[in-house]
C-alpha cells in the first residue's frame, strides 16, 4: 500500500496539470493507496478555498 498525499489527490482529481495528473492517475490506478484524515481535509480545504469548489460538489 503506498501513502499519498494532497497533492496526488489534487491532480487526480484537478487534472490541472498534464504531466503530474497523468502520473498522480498511474499511481492511484496501479496500486492500493492509503489517504489519510489529515490529507482528506487539506483536499477540501485547498478545493474549496483556492478552487472555489462547492463544498457539495466535493
């Protein structure tokens, strides 16, 4: 199982950057991840807060 961060979550879910979405999409696709409480709230509080993502939609 590989740990994974924010920012992996991010891209997966962004797709904002080409490079890094493709590769945060490999890892997440290929092996088990492990997402922590603490990073699940950094992801909503990034999306919501600098990505003005509703807080429904996420």
């Amino acid at each position: 199982m590989i740990r994974v961060d924010a920012n992996v979550i991010l891209r997966y879910l962004l797709g904002d950057h080409p490079e890094h979405s493709e590769q945060a999409a490999e890892i997440i696709d290929r092996f088990s991840v492990f997402v922590s409480g603490e990073v699940l709230c950094e992801v909503v509080y990034v999306l919501s807060g600098v990505y003005s993502v509703d807080r429904a939609v996420i």
